[in-house]
C-alpha cells in the first residue's frame, strides 16, 4: 500500500524547547494508527507537521508523497482531513451545521461568496447521514452539545474524500454516551476498505475504537514504541510512557487502564 506520511528524522524545536526529537516513522494508507502519550509529549505538534500545518526544524517530512518545503500547501492541505479543537475555534457558532461541512470543499470556515453545486451539497448530506447528523443540518454549529461538535468536524473532515484523515482528540470532554457513540462510528468508517490512512491523537487507551490496528507511544518528543496495537499498547510500554506502574486490561478488542 501507499505511503500516506513518512518522518525521518524529524525534530521540532520552539522558542529553544525541544518539542520532537529525532522522529522517524511512516503512514501507510490501509494503516489506522493512535497516538498515546502525556501532555506536552509531542503528540499534536506530531499531528500539525502531518497536516502540513507547521514545518519541521530539521528532518524530512513527506505527506501524500510530497516533501514539505518543497510543494503547494494550498494543494496538499485539501488532500487532508484534519479535525481538532484548535479548528474547531475557528468555526462560526452561527454557520448552519450543513455549510461547515461543506465548506470544507474550499478548505474555509464559514461561508462567503464561494459557488457550491449540486453535488456538494448532496455530498454534505450523505457525510451528514453517515455520521447521524442528518437531523441536525440546518441547526447552528454553536447550539450543539460536545459530542455533536465532534462529530460535526470529523464529517467536515471527511467531506473531500481525503487520502489521510487526522483527528486530535476527538473524543476529549465527551460523556460516556457521547464517547461511545463517537468511537463507535469511527470503528465502523476505519473498518471500511476503502477509508484512507487514518492517525488519531488520545491520552487514553480506552478511546482507542475498533478497528485501529497501530500504536505510537511518544514521550519528551521521542518515540517510545511503535507497531502493531497488540505489541506497542502493553503495561510496561504504558508505563515507560507516562512514568508511573501501569495496569492494562483488555476486553474484546477495547482496553482499560489504570494506575498500580
């Protein structure tokens, strides 16, 4: 399969601090990966240099094929799905739930005088029903709960039928209810065969939805582990990552963890 991200080498360094230090690793497009870690490990700076959003300190960054530094964000950005709550900001809370969606086919937040056709909004309609807010299309994006919100800006996400589908937390804040059905649903689309490569940031184990099949454990900006879930998600792997005695359960294919 295609590779969808590589990092070699990669670091990133801010106002003198070291944010990642010397990453390499590599997306594939049938891969569905979580990224496990502390706060202030690394893990969204990891997933903006993946969004094309920031640029290496040093390294080689390659998405889509195409080596950051050296191609078109306007182009390579709309090739990315990418959801989180720094975008999120940047919605209007009075655009309807209907035109934040689709105005993802511009790559904008909040309508203006672009020219949308038929079968944009069509389009916008079916992500809607798939992800269960049909019923929710002409509602403000402000007037929704979390869990809505969320959902709202993965369905934004994969408006354009992306080739790498970015999701920073998705599912922080959430009530159970609101979790589950959110993991649920994200289950289903990385099960698809015809999803693309998908990369999700979490600081917890049991936010990791069926069908994710790979792991990164990163901290102080370094890779920990990284492989396949079975071999990468174990407590002594957790416990290196967080510092602290980690127990680790697992039940039909979800985990739990908690501190020992």
């Amino acid at each position: 399969m295609p590779t969808v991200l590589q990092l070699s080498d990669v670091s990133f360094v801010r106002d003198g601090n070291t944010i990642l230090d010397s990453v390499t690793w590599k997306v594939d497009s049938d891969e569905r990966w979580v990224i496990l870690g502390p706060n202030g490990a690394g893990k969204t700076t990891l997933l903006q240099i993946a969004a094309a959003l920031v640029h290496p300190s040093s390294g080689k960054a390659e998405v889509l094929g195409d080596r950051l530094g050296t191609v078109d964000l306007f182009e390579l950005r709309p090739r990315i799905g990418f959801a989180s709550s720094a975008m999120a900001k940047r919605i209007p809370a009075h655009e309807k739930v209907i035109d934040v969606v689709m105005t993802a086919a511009y790559s904008v937040t909040g309508r203006w005088n672009e020219s949308y056709e038929d079968i944009d909004l069509r389009r916008a309609q079916r992500v809607l029903a798939e992800w269960r807010l049909d019923h929710l299309a002409e509602r403000t994006f402000g007037h929704l709960s979390d869990g809505e919100q969320k959902r709202v800006q993965i369905a934004r996400a994969v408006m354009t039928d992306p080739e790498l589908l970015l999701l920073d937390e998705p599912a922080a804040s959430l009530d159970l209810g609101a979790r589950e059905e959110l993991l649920q649903l994200l289950g289903g689309y990385a099960s698809a065969p015809d999803s693309p490569g998908i990369v999700m940031v979490t600081h917890h184990v049991e936010e990791i939805p069926l069908g994710f099949d790979s792991a990164l454990l990163i901290a102080d900006g370094g890779i920990v582990a990284a492989g396949p879930i079975a071999e990468v998600v174990t407590s002594q792997n957790l416990s290196t990552t967080f510092g602290l005695p980690i127990e680790l359960s697992e039940s039909n294919g979800r985990y739990a963890a908690r501190a020992v």
